[in-house]
C-alpha cells in the first residue's frame, strides 16, 4: 500500500517543495560550516541535502532519507545531474534502521517533524537521538504558526516554544533560539530556527 506522502509526489502535489535550499539553512551555512556525517529526515528531492553537502566543500557526508519512494528517485535524479553531492536512501526516520544509530553529527531538520502526526513528536525526538554521535547537533526550523485554512488540521503541524522545550530539554541542550531573517513567501514570523546538541 502506498503511502499518503508517496501519492503526493505521484500526483505532484507537493507545495512544500520550493525548488531550492531553505534560505535560513543558506545563511547559517555561510558562518557555520556544518563538518562530518549529516542526516536530512524527509529530504524531499533534497535541495537542503545539496546545499549542505556543496557548502562542506568535500568534508561532509549527507545522506537525506524519505518514506516516499518517488522523493529519493527525484532527489537522486537531480543529484545525478547537477553532481553537487548527498545520498539518498529510503527509510523511515521514525524507525531508524540499527546502521544509523550513533552515526551522525548533524541533523537537519525542516519539513520532517511538522509532517508527522503531533503524537509522534516523542518518537522524533528518540530517532534523533539515537541517530546522533555524542555531542551531535541538531538544525532545525519549526512551524510554530503553519498558514492553515480555518476549521482545517495539518500537515503542517504547528507547535509551540513551550512544547519544544518539553520534548527536547530532556536530552538535548538548546544552543540557540532565533527567527530566521529569511524564509519562504508567507512564512515570515511563522518559523522559530533552533540549535540544540546532544546532552550525552
């Protein structure tokens, strides 16, 4: 059975697909070069894999996974292109397979954790850390405010800062917390970007 997210991208209904990097991601890479082994859960066709992995100039590893099989065959399609580097695998970042645990630096996260049902928030929190190395750090844009159509539930979920706090400050330690200075059209002050590292 397919999933939802793969008939979508079968259907090209995929409004989360920009095109391009996260202008937010963008910036952060031009001051803090992100080094080692980088995980991208719901990479999509994996614009922000390939932002990370031109921007590491050789001394990154990423690797962007998706549930949907048509989303790793467009991000490899296009990788294979324009040659700018990342991998792609198929594989459900809330049921990481034994190989991925420990074994990353970075996580970066954008379009993943609002797609998921809010009751499954725990869950990404427990994948992160066990994706992480020791000390690892995790990237990220929230929604705090998704532009969603009255009387409507997501995808995009929302969340709250409180809500952030309650599920990562447990085992991860908040670096950073700032409004990004660029994003998407309609998404300005919608968007919280946070820098957390693996407290073990």
């Amino acid at each position: 059975m397919l999933s939802d997210w793969e008939l979508r991208y079968q259907a090209k209904d995929t409004p989360w697909d920009k095109g391009e990097a996260n202008p937010a991601l963008i910036d952060f890479l031009k001051g803090h070069p992100v080094h080692g082994r980088v995980l991208v859960p719901g990479c999509g066709f994996g614009h922000d894999v390939r932002a990370i992995a031109s921007a590491g100039a050789g001394h990154s590893d990423v690797l962007g996974v998706d549930i949907a099989p048509s989303a790793v065959q467009g991000a490899r399609g296009i990788s294979a292109c324009d040659a700018s580097g990342g991998r792609y695998e198929l594989v459900d970042f809330l049921a990481l397979p034994p190989s991925y645990r420990g074994g990353f630096d970075w996580i970066w996260e954008h379009t993943c954790f609002c797609a998921i049902d809010p009751k499954s928030r725990p869950d990404y929190v427990k994948s992160a850390m066990e994706a992480l190395k020791p000390r690892g750090q995790l990237l990220a844009v929230f929604y705090l405010n998704p532009d969603i159509a009255p009387g409507k539930d997501g995808p995009p979920f929302g969340v709250s800062t409180e809500e952030l706090d309650a599920l990562f400050d447990p085992q991860f330690e908040l670096l950073r917390d700032w409004i990004p200075a660029r994003t998407y059209p309609k998404r300005k002050g919608r968007e919280r970007m946070r820098l957390y590292v693996k407290r073990s």
